[in-house]
C-alpha cells in the first residue's frame, strides 16, 4: 500500500550519528535499546492481551503507585511457560496514574519485561522501547510497533550478531537490517526474537 | 488509497517545499473552573522554587565515588540556573540543603534503598519538599524494576485542581550514565537531565527541525533551532556546540507560562485555529510552526535557527470521553475522559505560539509518528498524521490552495496576532468516535519523504 511505504520509509537511519542518543519518555529519558540488547536483558518475553490492568499503591511502598496488569498468555517467547502473566510496574507519570500507563482491556502486546525486583517490580526494558503494540491490518496480519515506532530497534544488531558469531536465519537476517521505523510484522518479529533470544 | 489527483497535488508540493519543522506548550492542562485550558505551573508567587538533594554520591563505580556530591550539587544548581536564565521568564530556584527527614528516611544520609525512596516521594506527595535524588549505581532503579537504561525520572508529585499550580515535584538521576562505563559525555547528561527539568517546570516536548531524523544533517543552524524539549536527543547536544543551553523555542515557552516584567516588551503571540477542508470543524494535533523568514545578508539561516512552535489543540483535552469503548480494567469510565484539558470546543484546533519580534512564515506539518506514548508531542498520543497536506499560510486560506504558496506575518513586541488559520487540504470528513486508528493514518505522505523518494 503507497500510504505505508512511504510512512515506513518515513525516517532515520540516524539516530547512531549522536555518540549516546536518548529517548525521552513520560516523565523518563532514556537511552535507546536495539531489539538484540532487549532479548538479552529480558527476563522474560510475553505475546498476549491484557486482562486487566489496574492502578494501586506498591503493598510495601505505600507512596509509590503501582499498575498491575494481568496477560492472558498467547506465547511466552522467554522464560517459564504460563496461561496468564500478572506483573506490577512502578509508574510515576501523573496521566500514567489516570490511564493506566495506557495498558488497556484487551490490548494485544509482545513485552519485554526486565527480572522482578527485590519489591514485586518490573517494567518493559527501555520502558515503551520493550512494549509492542500489536495492530492487524484488513486482511487480520498482525504487525508490532513499539514506543519509539520502532525506530532504531535494530541499530547495531547486525555488528553484534557477527561479533558474537550468531547464526540468523535468512528471515530474521532479512528483519535485522532494516533502518525505517514502523510496524514489523509479528511472525517476522517473533522469528527474530527467539533466535536472538536463543543464541545468547 | 493515495488518489492520483493528490498524489499529483504532493508530488508538486515536494518540487518547492525547502524544509520541515515542528511544536511546545503545556505539559499539564487544568479542565474546568478557573482553571480550565490553563497550564499546570508552578505558582509565581512562590518562587523561587525550593529544591532539595541527596546528600550521597551523584555517581559512583564499583563502589568508588566519581561525581561526589558537592560537584553533583554544583551540577544540578546549573542545570536549574540554565532555565532560570532566561531573562524573560520569572521562573527561579533555590537549594534548600539536604533532602528532608521523611518517614522512614534519616536526613543526611545516602538515598539508596526502595524504602528511603518511597518516604521521600511520601513528603513530596504531600508537598513538603521537592527533592532531587542521586542513584549513584543505578542499585535504587534496579529495586524500582527500572531498568539502568533510563538516565533519570521526573515526577510531578503533586498539583492543585483549585489553582492549577505544580505544588510538588521530584527528579530521580541514574549515576551511571557519567560514571565511566558509558559514553556519555557530561555535557550530553547535563543536556538531558536540564530536559527532565523542562518538565518539573511544567513543559512539554516541542518539534522543530525534526527532518534531521531523515538527513541526520546536524548542522549548526539546526541544532540552533532544535527545542531541548524534542523528544528525541539525536544532534551534539547546545552547550557541546557553542550555543545557549536554552534555546529559542523553549525560552519562548517558559517565558510564556512564566512571564517576568520584560516578557511583554520582548515576545509577541501568534494565534488561530487549524481547520479541516470544510473550513468549520477544528483539527487537534497538528504541528504548527512558525520560522524566521531568511535573511540573505547574514550567514545563517534564520528560518532554521528562529523558530516556534505549537500543536494545535494544546490546551484541548486528549479524551473528551465516550461511551463506545471501556476503560481500563474492564470498567465503562471512557465516559469521563481525560481530567487534563479543556473541554471548550473552541481551543479544539486553537493554537498560540509566543515569538521574538520579526516576519515569520507559519506552516502545518504531522507530529513525527515515533512522537509516540511517552515522547508524545501535544494532546494527542499516538500522535495523528496530518488530515490534509503540509502547508504554508497564506492570507486566502482555503481547502484548495497551494500548499507552498506562502504569505508572511509580522510580529512586533507585546502585540497579538490573531486569525492565523489554516484550512488544510482536501481532508476527509472530520473523525467521529467511530473511527479506527488506521484511518488515521491513511493520509498524505509527509513532504520530506516523498521528496526524498522523488529525488
């Protein structure tokens, strides 16, 4: 379709130029993390729909707010296989607390989730850089964009892939080169992450 | 599907149009009572804003200090002077010593745990201080399930719905991003923690230049007119290149929330309304910029340099509330909507942009679509593409113009420029709240790209 060409082809190969580019996020900046350094630090890595998503205070830190968001479990890319995934993420954005960092009933999302902490959190890696949101276009194919459009989501994983002598299929070959942001799609996405996810 | 009568109408756009640009304004808006369409700031009467900070280390290495904090503390007393600077606004901090005792957390003593952290943002949620935290190891982030890529927090802690004042916030700095293990410069920390504290002032991200995320073309008259606020830092930071660590976007804005006695006799205020193609129903969301025209005697180019901007619609709620779709969790609260943001029909498309004295072209473009969730640009996140075309202004505004034609407006200081409208381009009809978030993508390309492509 001539719409997504273009929107795909929309913009920067560049965001490497800048010798630490960063990422502001709500109420966060952050440095920008490529889809292979996602695998890598994810504790686990889960495509599913939210269940729930409400917002409490953390039971121990009574002053930090808190969402707790339940998953029903499509595919657990990484980590130990489960139905559902209930998870607490300690959010500080004041539009966070009134829309539950926007996880909403029914969403279909492929997260990257850092270990649980000593208190019960975590959160996406890179925060919106590890949450994908999936969309389907007319035909039911889904793609995942992230927060950032997935822009710069692969900057530097070819390099390390030779570095680290990681064995691609052509397909996730085909996916790690790509420069443009925008929507991936998901069979791709997930083909990609696992064999990342498996040669580390 | 692109028809070809516009495909054709965009392709001659691309054959003029030089460069793009994009936004600023609020990152809280009060709704209702005296508040309603006003940003969230912190009271003028009250300045200057007291801050306090950790008494620990600002960074440290395998449990060998790098940063300690006398120099942290030099360090964020600059970074707040950069702001506080700016000689048009009435905005201006203080140190007021060590973090306060709070709950369980002993004054005087290092902020290093989850439950020393978790007193703190007690006593800042009841407004008892506005404290600034050195995670020097990045340990605290780690116990907050955060992980060490996030350079610092921000967090507004607290806000008055009666006055629509910020009355309590906090800013929380990971250490290791300047303790050696990353290439990150001082400078470049510096640059971004002063961002973070754009937002304790209460502002949001703004775009300018942003074509630089296509061309990676980081010249000096590009950076010069690159907010700090952009939400992405992708260009040598101001101060590394010789320029104001404040620059003329962000200034402007700051000085417009927060206007000190010669702000009146320094800036004046551009203002109209964008429209769709039935020149009556508002658009939100739209970037509107406004730029220097060129001066050809001088060697740089003004009109990437002096640039403002705005996006439509900013004071306009994000979620005026529906009944279609539920809320989180399963319950039907869509109804209410978003508590930020007005509800007046009337700032829907609205738009204001404070600029220095000169003749300016001013021009519409789409909120880059990586401006998404936490780097959002204005009201609307994910942000919109552009309903009709990118544009200029011209006094003749009209749903069939072309798009690169332009006319200029002169501003002079303390005056008001109202009625800047624009109606853009062969829309389609205005979204309703059955519309799906394709469709809001299925518009024009933006210009750049085609042009990139055509060439």
């Amino acid at each position: 379709m001539i719409q997504s060409r273009w929107l795909r082809s929309a913009i920067f190969p560049v965001i490497l130029f800048l010798a630490v580019p960063v990422f502001s996020q709500r109420g966060a900046i952050t440095a920008p993390v490529s889809l292979d350094q996602m695998s890598r630090r994810a504790d686990r890595i889960v495509h599913g729909s939210v269940i729930s998503a409400r917002v409490e205070p953390h039971p121990q830190l009574t002053n930090l707010s808190t969402i707790v968001i339940t998953m029903q479990v499509q595919d657990m890319l990484k980590g130990k296989a489960a139905t559902t995934l209930t998870f607490r993420q300690f959010i500080w954005d004041l539009r966070d607390k009134q829309d539950a960092a926007r996880y909403l009933k029914g969403q279909e999302l492929l997260l990257f989730l850092n270990p649980v902490s000593e208190y019960g959190l975590t959160s996406p890696v890179g925060l919106e850089q590890g949450r994908f949101r999936i969309t389907r276009d007319r035909t039911g194919k889904a793609y995942a964009a992230n927060g950032r459009d997935n822009a710069g989501l692969f900057s530097g994983t070819q390099q390390r892939a030779r570095a680290q002598h990681m064995k691609l299929s052509v397909k996730a070959a085909t996916v790690v080169q790509q420069t443009n942001p925008g929507p991936i799609p998901l069979d791709d996405m997930k083909q990609t992450i696992r064999e990342l996810a498996r040669t580390q | 599907m692109m028809t070809p009568r516009r495909l054709c109408q965009t392709l001659v756009s691309t054959l003029i149009l030089c460069a793009t640009a994009f936004a600023g304004g609020p990152l809280y808006v009060g709704q209702g009572g005296s508040i309603d369409g006003k940003p969230y700031t912190w009271d003028p009467a009250a300045m200057p804003i007291k801050y306090t900070v950790d008494p620990g280390p600002m960074s440290s290495n395998a449990g060998k200090v790098v940063v300690d904090n006398a120099t942290g503390l030099q360090r964020v007393q600059q970074m707040f002077m950069n702001w506080q600077n700016v000689p048009t606004a009435a905005l201006s901090y203080s140190y007021a010593g060590q973090i306060l005792a709070a709950g369980g957390y002993v004054k005087g003593v290092d902020v290093a745990s989850a439950f020393q952290f978790n007193a703190i943002v007690g006593s800042c949620n009841s407004a008892l201080q506005n404290p600034i935290i050195f995670d020097s190891d990045g340990s605290l982030m780690t116990s907050l399930g955060v992980d060490s890529d996030v350079i610092g927090f921000t967090n507004i802690c607290a806000t008055s719905a009666s006055t629509g004042h910020i009355t309590a916030a906090m800013i929380t700095l990971n250490g290791v991003w300047i303790n050696g293990s990353t290439p990150m410069t001082k400078s470049e920390f510096s640059d971004a923690i002063t961002h973070e504290m754009g937002h304790f002032a209460g502002l949001d991200h703004s775009q300018i230049n942003v074509d630089v995320l296509q061309n990676g073309s980081c010249d000096l008259d590009t950076i010069a007119g690159m907010p700090l606020m952009f939400p992405f830092s992708v260009c040598p930071g101001h101060s590394d290149s010789g320029l104001p660590a404040i620059p003329t976007d962000d200034a402007a804005w700051i000085s417009h929330f927060y206007p000190g006695p010669t702000y009146a006799t320094t800036y004046g205020l551009i203002t109209g309304t964008i429209y769709f193609s039935d020149a009556a129903s508002a658009a939100q969301g739209v970037n509107v910029v406004v730029r220097a025209v060129d001066d050809p005697n001088t060697l740089q180019d003004e009109s990437r340099r002096v640039t403002f901007s705005a996006v439509s619609g900013l004071y306009f709620t994000s979620n005026p509330g529906q009944s279609i779709s539920l809320g989180s969790d399963g319950k039907p609260d869509n109804a209410n909507g978003s508590p930020y943001g007005s509800r007046q029909a009337a700032l829907i498309g609205y738009y204001e942009i404070p600029v220095l004295p000169g003749t300016y072209t001013v021009q519409v473009e789409s909120i880059n679509s990586a401006f998404a969730q936490g780097s959002s640009v204005g009201p609307l996140d994910p942000p919109v593409r552009n309903p009709g075309q990118d544009e200029f202004w011209k006094n003749n505004e009209s749903a069939y113009d072309i798009p690169l034609q332009r006319d200029t407006v002169t501003v002079t200081a303390g005056e008001t420029v109202p009625n800047i409208n624009i109606i853009l381009n062969g829309t389609q009809p205005t979204f309703d709240q059955y519309e799906d978030e394709t469709q809001l993508f299925e518009t024009l390309p933006p210009l750049a790209l085609l042009r990139a492509e055509v060439c």
